[in-house]
C-alpha cells in the first residue's frame, strides 16, 4: 500500500496535467452515452428524456423508407475520394516542404494552414465568387472567351470536383503538417546511406520517406475510414447553399437528416441516424483495421 501511496505521489504533477483531458473525454464522450435509448423512443418535450414512450426501430424505418440509398452512395464516395486525395496531396506535399529550407518551411506551414481556420461560411462566399453565373469570376471568363456561362448550381455534374477541391484545399496544411511531423523523425543516415549509393530525390522519397512514414498514413487513414459515414455538414450544406438541383451530388446523411429535423422536429429520427452512422463508422473501422493486419501484421492499430 506505502508504495501504492509513493507512487501516486510521484506521478501526481502528471495527473494533473491529464486531468483536462480526462474530463473532456468523460464530460463529452462517456456521459452523453445515455442518449443512445433516445433513437428508440418518440421523444416530445412535454413528456421529457424519460417519459417519453418506447417505440423500437420506427426512427430507424425513416431512414430505410426514404432515399437512404443514393444518400448513402454520396456520402461514402465523396468521403472516400476526400481520403484517397487528400493522402496523395498532403503527402506530396509534406515531401516537398522537406525538400526546401527550415526557415522556408514555417512560411509554407503557416500559409497552407490558414484554411484550416477558415469556416465553411465564408468559403461559400468565395466559392459563389467564382461560380456565380452573372458575376462569378468564371462565367466573366467564360464570356470574354466567347462561351456561355456554365449555370453551376444547377447542375450536380460539376459539384464532384468543386467540393473535393475546396475540401482539399480547407484540410491541405493540417494533414501535411502531420505528414511533415513524420518525416523529420526519420533518421538522416538513411538518406546519407541512399546518396552514397547514387539515389536520387525522388528513389529517396519513393524508398525511403514513404515506406517509413507507412504506420502514419495506415492510422490517418483506418481513423478517415471510421468517419467515412460522417458528412461534413458545413461543406456540403454551406458551400452548394443548399441547392435543391444539386441534391444527388451534394445530399449526404448529416444534410438529409437535418433537412428532416428542421421540418419535421423529429429528435428520436435524427439520433438514430446519428446512431447507424456510428456503428457503421465502427464496424468499418474494424473491417479495415482486419484486412491490413492480413497483409502486414505489424501495420495494424490495433
């Protein structure tokens, strides 16, 4: 017990410094668990939180009986291009801040970075700046070229590469400083060892700094993955202004359901949503973390 008590006393200043951290996982994660009975019950205010009547899976039926299918489909496909792409660029990118001086580097960092401050509001603006079909920059190209302008919130066609290419642009400089963290704990001498033998930069990076940054990319990548039913609801609600037209390229599970809450007022609806999102999130996150540990063993999260 004395050297129970001893060690507790040693590590107490540490404890201390976990403590917000613990406090934000229990307050946040662990206490609102007891809301996972509300996706089960038709909740109404007058009866309350425990009150209100049980009701099995009819919130889930809402979900089966509406267009669940192609919402489905725009969720999980633009959320696996935003994770096949994003990896590509930020790792790319991270390559080459490696490539250039330190003092260079923390000017890139800090420009790449900004966007990630930036809310999806005011990125809606400036994506309306350029997409306008009156006074958007393109359409005054497009007319000083002599073509029509393109109606672009009419048509959902074009709405793949817009939203893939702001959210790339939002989240660049925080997935390569990530990237970038990695690549500067790799030891020099593998890169001294690669020169000697005649390496260029580029056999150095596709040998050496991709193959030692793998366990990152693998993690980054298995955590995207459990998120992979989780829309971005700023992106694809804000920055297509919720356009009806563009509702089969830009309708996912966050933006139906809130569409349902906010005229229906159905909480139980929309906390099951949430709930199959989860365990969905989950059960892909399992699925994959399984299928790597097939091919490398040493390369699972877990």
């Amino acid at each position: 017990m004395s050297r129970r008590i001893h060690r507790f006393k040693s590590s107490l200043g540490l404890s201390f410094l976990a403590l917000p951290a613990f406090l934000y996982i229990l307050i946040f994660s662990y206490i609102p668990l007891y809301g996972l009975i509300l996706p089960f019950k038709n909740y109404t205010f007058t009866k309350g939180f425990w009150g209100s009547p049980w009701i099995g899976f009819t919130n889930f039926e809402f979900l089966f009986n509406s267009d669940l299918l192609y919402i489905l489909r725009n969720t999980v496909v633009m959320n696996g291009l935003f994770i096949t792409i994003n990896v590509i660029v930020e790792v790319a990118a991270a390559l080459l801040l490696l490539e250039i001086g330190r003092r260079a580097t923390k000017t890139y960092q800090t420009v790449l970075f900004l966007p990630y401050f930036i809310s999806w509001v005011i990125v809606s603006y400036a994506v309306y700046g350029f997409l306008d079909p009156d006074l958007g920059l393109i359409s005054k190209w497009l007319t000083a070229l002599g073509s029509e302008p393109i109606m672009f919130y009419n048509e959902p066609k074009y709405w793949i590469f817009v939203l893939v290419i702001a959210h790339v642009w939002k989240f660049l400089g925080y997935g390569t400083l990530m990237y970038y963290a990695a690549l500067m704990g790799i030891d020099p001498e593998y890169y001294d060892a690669a020169k000697i033998d005649g390496a260029s930069r580029l056999q150095q990076a596709i040998h050496i700094s991709i193959p030692m940054i793998r366990p990152i990319i693998i993690i980054m990548v298995i955590l995207s993955i459990g998120n992979i039913f989780y829309a971005d609801f700023g992106l694809f609600y804000s920055v297509p202004r919720d356009s009806p037209m563009l509702y089969p390229t830009t309708d996912v599970i966050d933006t139906y359901v809130f569409r349902a809450l906010r005229s229906l007022g159905d909480f139980g609806m929309s906390s099951a949503a949430g709930l199959f999102q989860s365990i969905c999130g989950f059960i892909l996150v399992l699925l994959s973390n399984y299928l790597i540990g097939k091919i490398s063993k040493d390369d699972k999260l877990f």
